[in-house]
C-alpha cells in the first residue's frame, strides 16, 4: 500500500499536538521540531495513518518491533482474547499458564532447537532489563565483574545496560556513576579488523572478566555485518577462558534478518540470549533465554526473588508473543524476509545519488551509509532526508553514532510496488538534499 503524496506534514493536528506535549513532557524525550513529528493514531501492516489523516510507509516497523505487520491479526486476536479473561497477575508470585508456555516456547525455539539442552527465561518489560538480566547472570555465574563489549554498540539505556554501551552519546553524561569494570573493542567489519579484534582480546586479563556482551550484527551502530568467524573467534575466546558469552539480538532477532536469530547465519550457539522487539509484535515484554547450567547459578527463591519486576510474564504479553512466535515458527516467515530483503537491498544499490558509500546488512535490516554532501556534514545530510522522506509519506530513521546511516526495517510484507516506489523516491531525495 502506497501512501498518499502529501504536501503539509506535520498537519494542524500533530503540530497542535506537539505543542501540547513541549509542556507536559520532559524535553529530552521527543524530538520537536517545525517539520517533526508526525503522531500515529492507527496502523495496519506496513501502513500508519496520523492524526492528520495522512497515509505513510512505515521502514521501521516501530524500531524492529512490529516485523509481522502492525496490527497482524493473530496477535491482535490474542490481546483481545487474553484481556477479556486476564490482564494482569503476580508474575513471581502467582503466575499463569501462560508464562509457562512462553518460557517452554522460548526454550524449544533457542537452546533446544540448537542442540545445546534446555533452556531457562527470566522475563522482563525491556529490551535493557533483558540486558542487564544477563549480566546479572554472568557475574552471579562467575563472581567475575569484567565486561567485554564492543564500540558502537547498544544494548539499552538503563544503568547496567550502560556498562555495555559503545555509543558515547549515551555513556558518557552517566560515566560519573558508572563502574570501571568495561573492556571495549572494536566491532571488526573486515579479516583485518578481525584480526586485530582477535589481539586484543589476546591482550585482556580474562581473570576478571566474567562476560562478554555482543550483538551478532550491529542494530543502532549502523547495520554492521562482522566479518566470517568473528561469532566462532569469541565463543573460542569465552570457552577458554571461562567467560559467559552474551548475545544482544534484541533487534536482529524473530526473522529480521532472514534467520530466526542472527547467530545462526554463523551457527555460533550463546551462553544467553537477549530478545525482545519482535517478541510480542507490540507488547512491552523481553526475554533473557540462558543455557540451564547458567541460568541455575542464580540461588533457589525462598519466596523473594532477586531479580524481578512487577509486570513480569504479564499475561497480555505473554498471549501476544506465544501468537507472534508461532508466526516466526513458521519456515515461510523467514522465506518471506529473505525475498523482500534482496529485493529491497537490490534497489538500493540501484540508486544513482552522489554521496551514497555503502549498503550494507541482512534480510530486512539493511544500512545506507551516507557520505557529506554539500558542505554539510552527513548526520545533517541524512537529517534533511529522513524529513523530506516523512513529507512524501514515508517514516525512516538513521542510525550510527554520527547519524549518518539510513536505516531500513520495515514490516517483513513489504512487496515489489513498495520497494521499487520507495527507491524512486529515495534517490530523488538524495540528489536533491
């Protein structure tokens, strides 16, 4: 579905809207701006219509989430079912079947379906509480504080979570209150680059390191594919030295690019695995899935838990992500990925624009790094893009540090029509800007 042309965005309504919001909202929350945002108020598969009535192409998906499709009908199903019986219960107290299955499901579709055993779930809200999840895990497991992450990366941004962060913007205005137990690498994206990844972590005291925090392809750091081996050097690395190996696949995870998980393009098995985004297709919830030899490092509950949350394994996520799982379950959902992906990374490559460097990902996670252009810098020239893009109906987002990659994750259905339109408008909007 293609959107409709559109002249005036934002309308009256989402800029009536943003000025309400400038004074209730604390101010480093939402971007405001004369040509930005857009307010959402319905969206079906890969269409979202705003307050104004406007029609857009959604290329994110809602940040990786809603990969089957907003509003996909199995799932809105669920939620519909489950919150005429259940919305809320006393998820490490008095739980319901339904954790139960997620938990059983999580372990059949991960470690299980891997070879490697069962596997055991702490459930949480986030993406960075599945995060700091793990590392909890990892230090309880090991009574090692140490952490190896790489630069660029992001896992979240709660405090924990910040021990893994590689992006400096989000580290350093908290690094006052931050432990000094972080190693950072370089993520390699090339054999040399790997190489000299495999000297550094040569050149680590693994004695206090007891976890190494990885995302098998780089989300928010600009769609970066590591080199081959890169997944198999760390689990090398983590098994000689005893450290807990830690997968993010928070975004590459549930088909987004074109496997159910990212780490099996490399067949690399984690010692935990964080999920969330597409788990649930649009509810709040998250996931950290670990081998049951490490998850049991945590002590037995005697009736208080030392990890938990109020909303754990509530039963409306809980419904959603065992009806989404199913989908992702299914050999045609990554069939479909697969398709649109080289369709879509095709295209792509097809644009003739000045200023365009690389394409690069997988399935339907793919980066388009700009070069500057114009005398501007690129993260300014990818700005001017992602709102011209919005004026022709289409919502997009950058990633990378500087903001100079444009990100696409649109809903997995995207089709030929909506590919080749979208590139006709990209390019134009790339020689223009």
């Amino acid at each position: 579905m293609l959107p409709h042309l559109v002249t005036a965005v934002p309308g009256p309504r989402s800029l009536a809207l943003a000025e309400r919001l400038r004074h209730v909202e604390t101010h480093n929350v939402t971007y405001l701006a004369a040509n930005w945002p857009v307010f959402w108020e319905r969206a079906d598969g890969s269409a979202v219509w705003d307050a104004d009535g406007n029609r857009f192409l959604d290329l994110t998906s809602a940040f990786g989430v809603a990969g089957l499709g907003h509003s996909r009908p199995e799932v809105v199903r669920a939620l519909w079912d489950q919150s005429e019986r259940l919305i809320h219960a006393m998820g490490d107290v008095h739980p319901t079947e339904l954790k139960v299955r997620l938990c059983e499901r999580l372990s059949a579709m991960t470690f299980e379906r891997w070879g490697a055993g069962p596997g055991k779930t702490t459930l949480s809200n986030s993406g960075f509480e599945a995060v700091e999840t793990a590392l909890k895990t990892a230090f309880i497991a090991t009574g090692r504080p140490g952490v190896v992450t790489f630069h660029n990366a992001y896992h979240g941004l709660g405090y924990g979570a910040l021990l893994g962060a590689g992006i400096d913007k989000f580290r350093a205005p908290f690094a006052g209150q931050l432990a000094e137990v972080s190693h950072h690498l370089g993520f390699p994206r090339s054999a040399a680059e790997l190489d000299g990844c495999r000297e550094a972590l040569g050149m680590l005291d693994p004695a206090r390191i007891g976890a190494l925090l990885v995302e098998p392809i780089q989300g928010r750091g600009g769609k970066v594919v590591p080199p081959a081996g890169f997944l198999t050097m760390l689990r090398t690395w983590c098994d000689s030295h005893g450290v807990i190996l830690i997968f993010d696949e928070i975004y590459s995870g549930f088909n987004r690019t074109g496997k159910l998980f990212a780490c099996e393009w490399d067949a690399v098995v984690p010692d935990l695995i964080c999920l969330g985004k597409g788990l649930s297709s649009g509810f709040p919830i998250s996931a950290c899935v670990g081998k049951a030899a490490v998850m049991d490092a945590w002590p037995v509950s005697t009736g208080e838990a030392l990890h938990t949350s109020t909303f754990l394994g509530n039963p409306l996520g809980c419904a959603m992500a065992l009806a989404a799982t199913e989908i992702h379950l299914r050999a045609e959902t990554a069939a479909q990925v697969a398709r649109a992906g080289e369709m879509l990374a095709g295209a792509l490559r097809s644009i003739d624009a000045p200023g365009v460097l690389e394409i690069r990902g997988r399935g339907l996670m793919l980066g388009m790094q700009l070069g500057s252009s114009g005398g501007g810098t690129a993260g300014a020239r990818a700005g001017q893009v992602l709102e011209e893009m919005l004026r022709r109906g289409v919502i997009m987002l950058a990633d990378g540090p500087a903001g100079d990659v444009l990100a696409f994750t649109p809903p997995f259905a995207l089709g030929e029509t909506e590919i080749s339109w979208v590139a006709g408008q990209l390019e134009e909007v790339l020689r223009a800007v």
